[in-house]
C-alpha cells in the first residue's frame, strides 16, 4: 500500500492498515483517515521540506515515523546538485530547493535503529524519460509520491504482489507535472501493474471484460 497526503476514499482505514506493507510520505498527512500503520517513510531530503523535518523535532517524535522501520530518501543529491545552476536561471525563487539534507536522515535513522535507503538516481532519469511520453509541460522534478511508484515497481514488486494506491489526487506544487503523472499511473493501472485502492484486485476482473 502506497499512501500519498492526498484523499483517501470513505473507510479506507482498515484495508490500509491491514496490508502487508504501508509507504508514505513527508509529515504522513494521511495518517487517520487513512489508517495508522506506517512501515517505510519515504522523504523529500532535499530543500524546504527536508529543513522542516529534521528541525524542531516534530517529525521525528510523530507516531507515524517512531513506527516506521525504514526512512527512504527520494531524491539523489548529486543530481540535484546538477540542477542547480539551471534552476537559477529559471526558477530564482527555488535558491535552496537542491540543499541536500540525506545525511541528516541517514543519521537520525542510524541514532533511532532504522534502515536508510537511498532512491537510486536511474528511477528519477527513468521517469522523465516516461513522463516525456506523457505531453509532459515543462516541470522541475516528479513528485516524490511518483518516483516511489516507479521505484518500488522496479525494485521490489514480485509475481503476484498486488499494489494499491491511496491518497493519490495528483495535484499540488505547480512544478511537478501531475497532469501527466496521472495518464502515467492510469497507463500502469491499466496494464494490471498496480491498482488504486477501492478498484477490485485483478484476479476479480471477470475474463474479458
């Protein structure tokens, strides 16, 4: 089960909680409505929302992340490294957007007992790949909630796994590209890849239909 912050459909709490694994994401918004069980926090590691999770210490005393087992860092820091100077020319409001704090999650995830893991940088250049045949309009970066997808599709996913997404509305920050990152997952839905939550498991698709 991968829950974005977005909505999460009517009694949705139960069959979250009771999936065999739960990823979300950032400050984990989706906790209540969308249930509490928490195994992997997947973090956007760079720029301000990094900064706000590792001070003040909020975050990391929430009920969702004291449960989690693994923090997972979304975004390769040498890559946005590379961005930067671009970003200066044409987005200047984003001056900290590519400030890389993965070593301070790598820390406090070593201090409290729990796996770090680093996103590979390939699932990030894979997906603007994709998204290209998407009409993409022009954007910084995917959401981190897609390049989750793509990742754990691509790294985890086993013959019989059924994936299923809540909390997915695809819209938010003007820079991702959400209007494509929605024909994306709905092509991935489509080939039986993953399913959003509330959708039958394929095996309940009557043959033929």
């Amino acid at each position: 089960m991968i829950v974005g912050n977005g909505d999460v459909p009517q009694g949705a709490a139960a069959a979250i909680d009771a999936a065999d694994l739960v990823i979300r994401f950032n400050d984990c918004r989706s906790v209540g409505k969308g249930g509490t069980r928490t195994d992997i926090v997947a973090v956007c590691n760079t720029g301000r929302p990094a900064l706000s999770m590792l001070g003040g210490g909020r975050w990391k005393t929430s009920d969702a992340v004291r449960q989690a087992r693994e923090i997972w860092s979304v975004r390769s820091g040498a890559k946005f490294a590379a961005l930067r100077a671009e970003l200066a020319k044409t987005h200047p409001d984003l001056d900290d957007f590519c400030d890389d704090y993965t070593a301070g999650f790598e820390a406090f995830a070593h201090a409290t007992g729990r796996r770090h893991r680093m996103i590979p940088v390939e699932t990030h250049e894979r997906l603007d790949r994709d998204l290209a045949r998407f009409a993409s309009a022009p954007y910084v970066v995917p959401s981190s909630g897609l390049v989750v997808i793509a990742d754990v599709l691509s790294e985890f996913v086993q013959p019989g796994d059924d994936v299923v997404l809540a909390g997915f509305g695809h819209s938010g920050w003007e820079w991702h590209p959400f209007a494509a990152e929605r024909r994306y997952v709905d092509a991935l839905v489509a080939e039986g890849r993953l399913r959003r939550l509330g959708q039958p498991q394929p095996s309940d698709f009557s043959q033929g239909a």
